[in-house]
C-alpha cells in the first residue's frame, strides 16, 4: 500500500464544523427499495471464520441446518414443520 492510498484527506484548518446539527425529517420519503426485500422474516447471523469456509451460499447454510432439524427429534411441543 502507499503512503497516499493511505491519507485521509484533512478539510481546511479555516472551516468549523457547527457542534449540533438541526436536520429536518419533515420531508423523509418511505424507502422506494423496501418492496424488493424478500417478504417474512429475515434474520442476519453472522458465521465463524471456520464454519463460513464450508458453505459457499446462504441457500446451502439453509438446507444444512434445515436437514439438522429434520434429524432432531421432535418435541411435543414444537410445531408442524412449514415449508
């Protein structure tokens, strides 16, 4: 790496920067993106170093831990298996 690629860049000693800023959400708009997320319920897990090595994609970690489950003995108090 080089010595520039490494520099922040410094804003001018002559501009101050205010200590609070007063910003308006009176205009915020809905995210024009959110009808692309995937429907239900998404939940982020984050993998081990080791453990993401093995899987190449989500969909694999999906249908490895959903073979774990299926080997798991059921309880009686879990319910039917969707999907």
């Amino acid at each position: 790496m080089s010595d520039e690629s490494t520099k922040q860049s410094e804003a001018p000693a002559d501009i101050e920067m205010p200590e609070e800023y007063d910003l308006d959400h009176s205009s915020a708009q809905p995210n024009r993106f959110a009808d692309r997320l995937p429907q239900g319920r998404v939940v982020g897990v984050v993998l081990d170093p080791d453990v993401a090595a093995i899987f190449d994609s989500s969909e694999s970690v999906n249908r490895f831990l959903r073979s774990a489950i299926e080997a798991m003995p059921a309880r009686k108090s879990d319910p039917a298996p969707s999907g």
